[in-house]
C-alpha cells in the first residue's frame, strides 16, 4: 500500500498559536517563572502549541538549567496544559557541538523518570540546513526514543525555515518523508523566522527594518500543503503593535498560512482569535483612500467617512470620490457602488450559505445561485444593493475552509468552548460543528 504524502499523521489540522517561552530567566528567586505561568494559561490565552524554548529566547549560560526547568514545569502542569508542549532545543546545519548539545538536551527533558515525557508533544529544531540535515535531526529524535524505550515516530518534529538551505529543503520533503530509510512522518510544523532568514540572505533596507519576504511565507505555506504539514509565520518583534500583528495575520491567511508565533500572552490572545470569523457579517466601502467598515443602522449600512460624497441631482446622482465628480443614473451608481462594497461575511452567514448548499445538492443540484443584498446609506441617500454570486462545490469546499478551522478548534480545544458560545451564541456553535458531519 503507498501512503500519500499529504495524509496528516499529527492530530491538529491547524495550528494558530506558537507560543515561545524562555526556558530560564536570571531571577533570584525562580528562574523558572515564566515557564510556571505559560504553563497555567487556559481558554483564549493559552496557545495550540506552547513552545519552552531553550534556543534563542533563553541565554546561553541558562540553557542546562533551562533543561532542569522544562521536565519540573511540565511534570507538574503538561497533564492539564490544552494545548501541545513542543520545547525548542539548540541545533545547527553548521556545528556538530551544538547538535550534540541539542542531543543531550533532548535526551534530558524525554527521560521518562523524569516524568515529563509522557506530556510532549515533539521537539522544534531551529537552524536546519537542507534535507539530510533534516535526516540528521529526525535520525537524533529515533536515538532518543530509542534510548528511552519510546515508540518510534512517537516525539514529531518541526523545522524553522531560516536559511535559503531549508527553504528549498522543503520541496524535497514530500519526495523524501515516508522512505524507509527515514521517519520524517514525524514533520508537524514549518515555520518561518524571519530575522536569521535576513540574516542568511544577507538582505539590507535602507532602515534596518525586516524585510517582508511573502515569498519565504509563500513558499512555506505552499512546502506545508504539499506534505501534508502546517505552516506557521515567525514572530512579529513590534510586540504592543496590534493593528500591525492583525494586518500581518490577514496576509497569512490569505496565502493559507493560518499559524503565528506568539511572544508575548497578549499575542497570543490575538493570534488564537483572528483566524475566527467574525460573530456578525459586514460590509466595507472602498471610499477611495480605504476600505472603510459601514456601520449598521435600521436595516441600513451607513457610510460616514467624507472621502466620498452622494447627492441627488434631477433625476440622477453626482458622486464624488477619488478627486473625481461623476454624474450617474441610478442604475450606473448601484453599478459604481457594487464594485466598492464588498461584504465580509459572519460565522452565521457562512453556515447559512453551506446549509443552503448542502440542501441544494441533496435535492440534485450542483450549482446555485447565491444572493446578497443591502441598504447602503451615504449623506442621507439610501441605495439598494444586491448582488449574485453563483455556487458550486469548489465555492463549497473553499468557503469551508474557516469552518474546518473552527472545527479543528472545537475539537482540540475545550478549555475554548465558553469562549466560542460568547462570541456566537449555542446555537451557530452547534450548527457549525455540525456542519459537513
Ligand atoms: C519580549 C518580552 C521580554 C516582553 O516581556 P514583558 O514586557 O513582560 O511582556 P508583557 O507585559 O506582555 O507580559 C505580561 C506577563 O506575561 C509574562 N510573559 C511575557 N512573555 C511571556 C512568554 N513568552 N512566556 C511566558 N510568560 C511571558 C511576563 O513575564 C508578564 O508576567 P507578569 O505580569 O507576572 O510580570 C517577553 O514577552 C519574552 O521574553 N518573550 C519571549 C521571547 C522569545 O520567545 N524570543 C525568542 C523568539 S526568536
């Protein structure tokens, strides 16, 4: 029997939170604090994927008591912890000292006596090089299990993509996991950091600032898909910057790079919440300097920027936007109009419309007709919308791709499920996990 390489071999299909946490902080008192109050987070501020992180968040010096600190903190807490525990250990393409360190590291924190094991998940390896670098480090995790009588393939594995080296290794991946030779099967996560990757390619701004590069998170997004893994983005440094980590996260999403790393709690909050639809649906007028959100009024959607102005004139309208003044007739207004509203549809209109067309093609059709229409009110005038969009399986299935994600969620993830009812009521929960079943 072949297996496809995109067949899943880890529980989550999505992942929206990594969340590093330094393993041991010169502190005094407990260097192990912050591990000790990562561990206890729940609902909304606990991440899919907690990541103690014994690399680059924890000082060199602290790194052999960042070990001690991992096995004592999830002995303790990995039991009641909702999310998975993946700890980061030191690799490199380059240094066989620090793989050996990432060896013994690892060794460490899996010993079974020590008890903490039987709550992780995987080990993240940063630095990779290409493909048998991969081999390396997935080679390593078999010693480990080996060593401690684990099953083999038990611990997963998941890369930072930081060098030019492991971005084309990814293309590799769906050729090279599932030989006998290896256990990649192990993969689970791809994801991206950005400031070594800069460093790698030797990019330079004029201000120092990272470059944005879509085309690593492309290339990710598009490595995960491939074999069947998921794809996460790198940390956004900018760490009380909001707008600008939810505007990165739109991006994302719109390449299929649902997964972000979280660095601090309030991250993580953001980054567990943005890829949910929104409770209620929307529409946005493009007014000519944005994509501005209508506010709902009496069944109206009421534009109250000034960057676009309506009045009536005769029998027609005079519009004025983007320095311009048109006069239209109705129909050519509704027409002007209908290109720049856009509607961002709410939970329950999404399973409205998949309840629809699954109703549809029980009843023997493979295509329908979707409709969408609204009140616009601008300087006082009301103008009615409405809009066809034709569906069919593809729209299905591509529309569902947030539902599959809310599922995900729902399943994983009951210390969420209060959260989930507060933002959309018992009865869109309910009839979201039903959809599709
Ligand atoms: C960047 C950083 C130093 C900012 O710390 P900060 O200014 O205290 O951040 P916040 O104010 O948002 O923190 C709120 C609380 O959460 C704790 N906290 C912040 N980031 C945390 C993290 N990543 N893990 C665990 N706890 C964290 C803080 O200690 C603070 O706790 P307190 O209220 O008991 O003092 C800290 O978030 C951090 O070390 N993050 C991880 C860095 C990392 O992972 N780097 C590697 C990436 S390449």
């Amino acid at each position: 029997m072949t297996t496809d390489p995109t067949d899943r071999h880890y529980d989550r299909e999505f992942v929206r939170t990594f969340f590093t946490s330094p393993t041991a902080v010169e502190d005094g008192e407990d260097s192990a604090k912050m591990l000790r109050s990562a561990a206890q987070l729940r609902g909304m501020e606990a991440p899919d994927v907690w990541v103690p992180d014994n690399e680059d968040a924890t000082a060199p010096s602290m790194r052999d008591q960042g070990v001690e600190n991992v096995v004592e903190v999830v002995s303790e807490h990995g039991a009641d912890f909702p999310g998975e525990i993946h700890p980061r250990v030191v690799w490199h393409r380059d240094d066989p000292a620090t793989r050996y360190r990432g060896l013994q590291h690892m060794l460490a924190m899996a010993d079974p006596e020590a008890g903490a094991v039987d709550h992780l998940d995987g080990f993240v390896i940063p630095e990779v090089g290409d493909i048998d670098d991969w081999k390396k480090a997935d080679e390593v995790l078999t010693m480990v299990e080996t060593e401690h009588g684990l099953d083999e393939g038990s611990l997963s594995m998941s890369v930072i993509v930081e060098s030019g080296e492991a971005e084309l290794a990814m293309g590799d991946l769906r050729q090279e996991a599932g030989r006998p030779s290896n256990n990649l099967e192990r993969m689970f996560l791809l994801v991206d950091g950005e400031v070594d990757y800069t460093k790698d390619m030797r990019a330079m701004t004029p201000t120092g600032e990272l470059p944005e590069w879509p085309e690593l998170r492309h290339n990710t997004s598009r490595g995960a898909s491939a074999a069947g893994l998921v794809a996460v983005d790198g940390p956004f440094d900018d760490i009380r910057d909001v707008e600008g980590y939810r505007d990165r996260m739109t991006e994302n999403r719109a390449m299929g790079m649902t997964g972000i790393w979280s660095l601090t709690p309030g991250q993580v909050v953001e980054a567990n919440t943005a890829p949910l639809p929104p409770a209620s649906g929307y529409w946005l007028l493009d007014d000519g300097t944005s994509e501005t959100e209508l506010r709902e009024s009496d069944g109206r959607w009421v534009y109250d920027g000034d960057a676009l102005a309506l009045e009536q004139s005769g029998d027609g309208y005079v519009l004025r936007v983007d320095g311009r003044e048109q006069e239209l007739s109705g129909d050519d207004l509704r027409e002007e109009l209908l290109g720049r509203a856009a509607y961002v549809p709410g939970m329950d209109d999404i399973v409205d419309s998949m309840e629809e067309f699954e109703a549809a093609k029980e009843a023997g059709k493979g295509a329908i007709a979707m409709t969408r229409a609204a009140t616009l009110e601008i300087d006082g005038l009301a103008v009615d919308l409405e809009a066809d969009r034709m569906w069919d399986e593809a729209t299905y299935q591509a529309a569902k791709t947030p539902i599959d994600l809310f599922q995900d969620v729902y399943e994983h993830r009951p210390d969420q499920h209060d959260a989930l009812a507060d933002r959309y009521g018992g009865e869109v929960v309910e009839r979201a996990t039903d959809l599709g079943t």
